[in-house]
C-alpha cells in the first residue's frame, strides 16, 4: 500500500498537484491546530506542496507516506509561523521603544528640526521607517537589519534610501534644511 501511494505521489507529481483532498485537509488541519491564522492556512499548504515538488526535483525520492512527511513539514511550519510572529513583536516593541520620547527631553529634542524629522518618519511606510529607525537610531549594520527583519541585505539598502531621500525631500520641503 506504502509504495502504491509513493508510486501515486510521484505520477501525480508529473501531473499536476502532489497532494490529494485528504492530505491538504490533514495539511490545513495540522497548521490550525498548530495555531496558524485561518487567512495564513493557505499559503502554508502550499509551502508543504513546494517542499515536496523540491523533494522531488532534487532527485530525492517521494516519501513513503506522503500524508505524514505532509504533516511533519506543516507542524514545522507551524512553528516557524510562530517563531516569526515573535520576532515581529519584539521588533515592534524595539522600534516603539525608540521612538517613545526620553523622560527628559534636551533641546535638541524639541528642536524644530527634530520635529519634523519625526513627522517625515511618520509620513513613511513602515517597511522604510523600520530599515532607517533600525539602521540610524538603534545603529545596526545593513546585515544585523537583514538577520532581524528577516529580508536580504539587498532589501535593507534599498529601503534605506528610498526612505532617507524621501525623509530628506520632506525636511526640504517645510524648509528645515
């Protein structure tokens, strides 16, 4: 029976979708129970289909019982979900940390200048705003950005400048530079 179903997965593989109704229902069922958003379901068994199409095109062999190496990589995934959610938080809490004023403000705060350079770091998308509160005001290098966020370092440098030119067109444009 084992084999029939590897001999099943791998023609259906050449054919179209590795995962039969049954073992998507287990997929979808394993990454609920494993507390993954109902909106997120989706996208994680077809993470699972991925992995078992690299499975194969990486010449290894079809697992012998696809419905459980299905529900191992979702339980997995899971986890990963989680681990990444985490992240995010703490991320979050790091940057409102930052940009919580300091109980004693200087002049230097409460300049005009460092008026609108935190209304132009409201003004931008969150993606850019975190890469440059990360980079200018926790001081973390490109890769040390990367590694927390979870992007390439191609992606950090990017954000950064388009963030610090649309941050020095604002500043340009009330007149503080």
């Amino acid at each position: 029976m084992l084999r029939r179903k590897a001999r099943h997965v791998q023609e259906d593989d050449a054919h179209g979708d590795p995962l039969d109704a049954v073992q998507e229902r287990r997929v979808r069922a394993v990454l609920a129970l494993g507390g993954v958003p109902q909106a997120d379901l989706l996208d994680g068994v077809q993470q699972v289909r991925l992995r078992l199409l690299e499975r194969t095109a990486n010449g290894y062999e079809a697992p012998r019982d696809v419905s459980a190496w299905a529900a191992v990589v979702a339980s997995n995934l899971a986890m990963d979900w989680h681990r990444a959610k985490r992240r995010q938080e703490r991320l979050g809490e790091r940057l409102a940390s930052l940009r919580q004023p300091a109980a004693h403000p200087s002049g230097e705060e409460t300049s005009l200048l460092s008026l609108a350079v935190t209304r132009g770091l409201d003004e931008l998308p969150d993606p850019q705003r975190q890469v440059l509160i990360l980079r200018f005001y926790a001081d973390l290098p490109v890769r040390g950005i990367a590694k927390e966020l979870g992007i390439p370092e191609g992606t950090v440098k990017s954000r950064l400048h388009t963030a610090v030119r649309a941050l020095r067109a604002r500043l340009h444009e009330d007149e503080v530079v």
